[in-house]
C-alpha cells in the first residue's frame, strides 16, 4: 500500500487540552487490581530495594471515559515512560496492565515516572487511543508537573498506538518505542488473517459456502471456526492436505524457524506450521468481531488477489512448492482456484476508518525504536519488514530503528530487554543521533548488564510481509 494513500486517508486529531475535564486523584500505594491484557507475557520481576520510599500513585478518569494511573518515584529523574496495552477482548478495561508491571516496578527504581491509561473501550481501540494516552500524560503533567522528557512504549496492539502517536505533529512525545507491534497495520493485520482464512475455506472445503467476513459478535463466526478446525485437523492426515495447509501456513507468515523443528527438512517443518495454524487461524477469526465492530465494517478483501504473484513473494514459496511436488498436487492449478473465486469485497466505510486511523504512514515526527521477537504468532515478525518499506518510503529513516530478540512468543522479552531498549531511546534523545545505540552488540550489552532477567538480542533480517495491497474498486 503506497504511503500516499495511507496519508490521505488519515485524519491527525490534535493533541486537546482536557486538563479541566480531567478527573484526577492522588491515589494510595495499594495495587491496582487488573487482569493482564490477552497479550501480554509476564516476565520474572525487577529485583527492588527494600529501603527504597514507595512510589507516589495518581489514578483519573478522561473524558471519553478512559482510566489513567501513573507512579512516580520519590527521586524521579524527570522522564516519563508512556505505557500503551495491547488488544483486551473486554469487558475488563483497567488503566494498569499488570503484564507490563515487572518493567514498571524496574522503570520506577531506576528514577522514571510511569503512567498508562486504558482505552474508551476494549478490543481495537484505535479509534481514541492514541489521544486517550496524549490525554494521560496531559493528565499527569497537570498532577506532577511537567516532564523533562516522555518516551511512549506499547506493546502489540499497543506498538501500533504508540507508532502512529510518533507521527502526530507536536504531540508532547519525545521518542516511541515500539515492542511486537502491529505495525503493519490494521488493513494488512485483516488481509493476511483473510487470505489464510479463504485458502483454507477454498481448498479444503470446496463447494461449501464459509463465511470468512463481516462478522460482528463471536457467535457469527463460531460456525466458521468450527468448520475450519475440523478441515485443518483433517488435511493433517493425507499428502494433498498437508500441501495445502503448507500454502495456508505461508499465507499467514507462519514462522518456519521454530526450536526442535529441523528447517532442511521440509515434513517436519510444515508439520510443525500445521500445528501453529490449528492453534492460531481461529483464535484470529474469533478476535475479528472487534475490529469489525470498530470500524464499521470489514475492511478486508480478496477480490483482484493474485495468489500466484502473493505466494512468489513469499519466502515460504519452495517449501510450499516441495509439499505440493510430493503429493502429486499442482500448485498453479490451486492458485488460480484462488485468483479466480476471490470475491470478498471490503467495506467501503470499514477500510476508510482503518486506513484513516489504524494505519500507519511513515511521517514520523520523533525518533522510534522497534523491537520484535522472530517467532511470533499473532503480530508476525514480516510486519517489521513492511514497516521499515513505509518510514523509508516516507523518508523518515533516519529516525528509525529495529532491533530483534531471538525467542519464539508474542511480545515475549525480558524485563532487562525492555529496560534496554527504552534506555536506548533516552540515550538518543539525549545525544541528538542514533550511533551506536540502537546496534545489536549495544542493546544486548546494556540488557545484559542490568544484570536482571537475561537478554538474546540478534541480528536478523525479516522476510517480505506478502500480504500489503491497495484496493482498487471494481465498480
């Protein structure tokens, strides 16, 4: 998708001074009760200091009705770390995400204030989040006073927040980190769930009509679920299906480097995607409502698609084509099946909202930091690659860096791997250029002397995300 067109699409709300309509409160010390969010992991918690003062907390309410909390240590050094949560299926909605809290509780020893904020509403809260966390860190400054300095973090979902809030004009943000983030965006996020989806449907259960789109509550798509976990647990037993499933796992960015998996050897590796696309294509399915219900529509499609040309751009493609060539398959022959019987169309109003607000479009305007893990299932690491195409696209790589940690789980980094990665943006805010900071060898030093939960930072290259396009009207 051209960067063009993401901009024009996106409409940038400034920053709203709603310190008057903020409700805000000292709080006590006592924990926020929260639920993690769906995707966070919880890494072994920072060691702390037993003489240390407790944190002074601040809990508010914004005006949409969000909910803020922020800790500032007694000896705070002036810098504010700006916590956005990833996707919460809902109903609970807390400001807290205790996922994130060890990296808190390491943050705040190490003298940054803390603050995080829910959003108006669960699931994809794209439409306000970015402004619900500019709204927090107007609430916080107006409680504690200006900060000297404010990285915004996210995380998956968050990621994404926390990468379009980098490209607001005069935001208030100084630098962004962005961790396992959805940074491919919204559209391509539906895109390449969709095409998994419709491979599946269409070579697996020809003939049967299978809804694949337009879902609006998880019970509308219960049946599809249904059917494609007994289709895909079925291919597993004959050559023709384990072909098939080898073409579905590569349209959905299966990772093909997994521990115990043997990459030269092809059964064994498509096995193991199998296994990971059983697990993953309906837990996405199921999720889609949300977004659906978000932005008005469904903005995914498959009408124009040349599977052909997406399955040659894909790094899967020989493993794809050996999983075929065994099962006396014709691998054209099933991509022009699927060129020729895509007809899912998108919402018009649906892909407008997406585009406008849930898409990225390079223009960034601070200094970003993207980190990922190489295995991850639900944000794959090839979002990182396209993302990359956009900044550079928009000519923004100067203020752009991606670093990569060797282990396999969504959003699954240490503490110390986090601690590192937000130290190396305060480093460049603080010298004014990147240098060194952001290289492999320096993250994973810096990480690994915090002396806290470990560290694999590596240096990797992501294959081409094969699912980004542009919609063209076929009427």
């Amino acid at each position: 998708m051209t960067r063009n067109l993401r901009q024009s699409c996106r409409t940038i709300a400034s920053t709203s001074a709603l310190a008057a309509l903020l409700v805000t409160a000292a709080a006590s010390p006592a924990a926020l009760a929260a639920q993690p969010s769906a995707d966070a992991s919880t890494p072994a918690p920072a060691p702390t200091t037993a003489s240390a003062a407790p944190p002074t907390a601040a809990t508010g309410t914004l005006a949409d009705g969000a909910a803020w909390r922020a800790e500032v240590p007694a000896n705070w050094n002036g810098k504010l770390v700006l916590f956005a949560h990833g996707f919460r299926p809902g109903p609970a909605n807390p400001a807290w995400d205790t996922g994130f809290t060890p990296t808190a509780s390491a943050l705040v020893a190490r003298g940054y204030a803390v603050a995080s904020s829910s959003y108006a509403t669960a699931g994809w809260a794209l439409g306000t989040a970015a402004q619900d966390q500019l709204d927090t860190l107007a609430a916080f400054e107006q409680r504690f006073g200006k900060a000297n300095r404010v990285i915004a973090v996210g995380r998956s979902m968050g990621g994404l927040v926390t990468s379009m809030m980098a490209e607001i004009p005069d935001s208030g943000i100084d630098g962004a980190v962005s961790t396992c983030g959805l940074v491919g965006g919204g559209v391509s996020l539906n895109n390449y769930q969709l095409d998994a989806a419709y491979a599946a449907a269409e070579l697996l259960l020809p003939g049967q009509d299978i809804r694949l789109a337009g879902f609006t509550t998880p019970a509308e798509s219960a049946e599809t679920i249904a059917a494609l976990k007994a289709a895909l647990q079925q291919a597993t037993a004959s050559a023709d299906g384990r072909a098939r499933l080898a073409l579905v796992a590569a349209l959905l960015n299966t990772p093909t480097e997994l521990d115990g998996v043997d990459a030269n050897n092809p059964e064994a590796l498509a096995a193991a995607q199998a296994k990971l696309v059983l697990e993953t294509l309906p837990t996405v399915i199921e999720r889609r409502h949300t977004i659906v219900n978000a932005a008005g529509g469904d903005s995914g499609w498959t009408t124009g698609v040349d599977y052909a040309k997406v399955l040659q751009s894909s790094a899967q493609r020989q493993l794809v084509g050996h999983m075929y060539a065994t099962a006396g398959l014709n691998l054209n022959r099933d991509l022009s099946t699927l060129t020729a019987n895509a007809d899912i169309e998108p919402s018009n109003q649906g892909l407008r909202w997406m585009l406008r607000t849930s898409t990225p479009t390079g223009e960034l305007q601070v200094p970003l930091l993207a980190t990922h893990t190489t295995v991850d299932l639900l944000a794959p690491v090839e979002y990182q690659e396209e993302y990359a195409e956009t900044v550079r696209q928009a000519g923004r790589n100067s203020l752009f860096r991606q670093a990569f940690v060797n282990r396999a789980g969504h959003c699954n980094f240490t503490v110390a791997e986090n601690i590192a990665a937000i130290e190396a943006m305060d480093q460049r805010l603080q010298t004014g250029h990147w240098g060194s900071i952001a290289t492999t060898a320096n993250l994973q030093h810096a990480a690994t002397s915090l002396d806290l939960d470990g560290a694999n930072y590596v240096e990797f290259r992501p294959d081409e995300f094969i699912n980004d396009r542009v919609w063209t009207p076929t009427r």
